[in-house]
C-alpha cells in the first residue's frame, strides 16, 4: 500500500533566536519564532508524514502547550515521528519539500538538510529531495517577515 502525505508550516522571523532550517543552523540576523525550535521545513515533514499515515498533525503529538518541547530540537521530533510509522508498519519511501524565503540563501545548506532528513527518517539520501524558492519579494516571505515550507512524502507499508 503507497500512502501520500502533504505537509504545510510557517513562522515569524525575529531578533533572538537561532535560524534551524532541516536540522542546519544558518547565519542570519533573525532566526525562526516558536515552541520548539521553529524548524520549518522539519515541522512540514513532521506533518506530511503523519498526514500519511493518518495520524493526525504536529499538533496533536507535540503540542505547543507542553513544555517538554519548548526549544525542543526538531530532529528529535522527526525521529519520534519516523518511529510512530515504523509502530503502524510504514516506511518513508520518498520526500520533496520546498522552503520559502527570501533570505537567508538556502542553497549551500540543502545538501546537509537532505542528509539530516535521510538520517532521520531511516532512508537513502537519494529518498530525500530540499529544494528553496522565493516569492519575488511579494508577501510576509518576500518582506523578510517569515519563512514557509511545504513538504510531500510517500510511505509504503512494511
């Protein structure tokens, strides 16, 4: 059985957090606003995959009123998450996400996000695809005020 998840998030960019994009921090002047750490493009593949597996949403298993995630690393999400599926016996079998954001320039950093992302979710690099995309300077993404991320996935049962 092949099951297709998609995966949406956004947050705010401000002064005084770190910028953790796929489990990479990247020098920027603002950093992503959140519960945990913000990992947008993590928080979209957290979704896509439980979305797949009909498991609900980020949300439900990490709720931002529980303080055992505040400034909770992301990759730990996502390998609990991974976990979950591997418990209904589903596996990863492909991932495409997209980030969205005008700076910072995401391109020297996809390669290590795609490597934490495979790591993570147990699978071939070749498995994991990060692409980045502006939005042409128009909207909250263009104007700096934050960044977005869509994710796709497919899972095949075990």
């Amino acid at each position: 059985m092949i099951r297709i998840g998609h995966g949406f998030d956004v947050h705010k960019l401000v002064d005084g957090r770190k910028c953790i994009i796929g489990g990479v921090e990247i020098a920027h002047d603002k950093g992503l606003d959140g519960h945990s750490d913000a990992d947008v493009l993590l928080h979209a593949i957290c979704d896509a995959l439980l979305g797949a597996a009909s498991l609900g949403d980020i949300g439900k298993h990490f709720p931002p009123s529980d303080n055992t995630y505040k400034n909770a690393n992301s990759r730990v999400l996502l390998r609990h998450v991974v976990a979950l599926l591997h418990a209904q016996n589903y596996v990863v079998n492909n991932i495409d996400a997209t980030v969205i954001c005008e700076t910072p320039k995401l391109s020297p950093h996809t390669a290590q996000m795609c490597q934490n992302i495979a790591s993570d979710c147990q699978v071939d690099i070749s498995q994991i695809n990060v692409k980045a995309t502006t939005t042409e300077k128009l909207g909250f993404t263009g104007r700096g005020e934050g960044i977005a991320a869509e994710a796709v996935c497919t899972l095949v049962s075990n």
